[in-house]
C-alpha cells in the first residue's frame, strides 16, 4: 500500500487530494499545524494525523521521526501547504511581508523535502509533488487572456515562481525520485476565495502526479490539461 504525507491537509486542496488518495488505495497521512484541525480531518477522512508546521525546523523533524518510527518509509510526499500572503502594492511590499510567505511557500519546501528524503530513499518509487500555480509562469501572466495576468501580487506570485525552479533544481539531483510541480489552476478554496473550478477539478493534476509510479515523469510542472508555460 502506498504511504502518502500530504503537508496542509485538513483543508481545501490538500483535504480533496487525502480524499482521493485514500480512495486510491493509499494510507495518507495528513500534516497539520493545527493538531484540533488535523485529527479532525484525518477522522473524517480515514487518514493519519502528524503534526506538521512547514515553518518549524523541530516540528518538521519530529514529524519525520514519528512516521519512520511508525511506517520506516515514505512513498509520496506532496508539498501542498501554502499561504497567500499580503496583498500590498508592489511599491509597498517591505522584505519582511516577502519573508513571511517565503517561510511557508518556500523554505517550508525545502525544510520538509530535506526532513523526509532518508524515508523517500527507502521506497521502491518515491514522489515529491509541489504545489506550484499559474501565478508563478511567466507565460501565464503576461497573457492578458488569462486570470493570472489580472493578480498582481509580489511575495505569492515569486514565491510560486522559486517553486517551480526548486522541483527543477530537486529533480536533477535526486535522479532517483520523481519530482513534479503542479498547477492546481483557479479553484475557489478558503485560501484564493476565487476561481471557477471545482476542489476536484483543482486537485487533478496533484492526483495525477501523485500515482505516477517510478516510470514517470520528472522536473516537469504541469497543470490538469497538460505542461505549463514557464
């Protein structure tokens, strides 16, 4: 059975993926910060809880002591955890306002993937999948025919950006592991409070890089119809 960490799963994209997984046959544990909320959804759901802050190095580390303890492996872990940040003017964004999103966005990215690469290595065909956006590609916001080119949001949209090249950078020196970024794509969740797709529609592409299997792709960021512009 494949054992799935999805971080920020009680809610929204990462609840919708848990679902769907388990449904696939995977055991999944869900990363929370909030330990109410994450038993919670895991109850719901069927899955395991670990308390997981993408923010906290001890956290993190506890987090991957406690399921090599329980499951002496990890199959799939997607990077799912995310904030938007603030939304000021580009002239008014102060480096800290750019930090703040940073810590979960990206170096939550790094601090989780490097936590938990000694339970990867010990699977037959492990996975990373991050949660990138649209809002990172260059292609998709200088297209006026898209959403994205009508946000302009300095610290989510570079953190997205940096996202992308991370899984590019992973993927070429981890050969061994499957490493994708994906575009969830306008989905109205408690996080954007906008879009028009459905959680289900905006979880395809994370389900889809998910069940890869070690034949699949890698270094690729891809969205539910296919390869996004960079």
């Amino acid at each position: 059975m494949t054992l799935t960490l999805i971080t920020g799963g009680n809610k929204g994209l990462g609840f919708e993926t848990a679902r769907r997984l388990i449904g696939l046959g995977h055991t999944v544990y869900i990363g929370a910060r909030n330990a109410e909320n994450g038993r919670k959804a895991a109850n719901e759901l069927g899955a395991q809880f670990v308390l997981l802050d993408v923010t906290d190095n001890n956290s993190v580390n506890a987090a991957a002591a406690e399921i090599m303890k329980k499951e002496g492996h990890l199959d799939v872990l997607i990077n799912n955890a995310g904030i938007v940040g603030g939304f000021s003017k580009p002239q008014d964004v102060t480096a800290e306002e750019i930090r703040q999103t940073y810590e979960t966005n990206v170096f939550g990215i790094v601090r989780v993937t490097q936590a938990f690469l000694p339970l990867l290595r010990k699977s037959e065909a492990p996975v990373i999948v991050n949660v990138s956006s649209g809002l990172g590609s260059f292609g998709m916001v200088m297209n006026p025919e898209t959403l994205e080119s009508k946000v302009n949001s300095l610290a989510y949209t570079s953190s997205k950006s940096a996202v992308t090249m991370l899984t590019v950078q992973y993927a070429k020196g981890l050969p061994n592991i499957r490493i994708n970024a994906v575009d969830p794509g306008p989905t109205k969740t408690d996080l954007t409070g906008h879009g028009h797709q459905t959680v289900e529609e905006g979880t395809d592409a994370i389900v889809r890089m998910a069940t890869i299997g070690k034949e699949g792709p890698t270094g690729t960021f891809t969205n539910r119809n296919g390869e996004m512009p960079w």
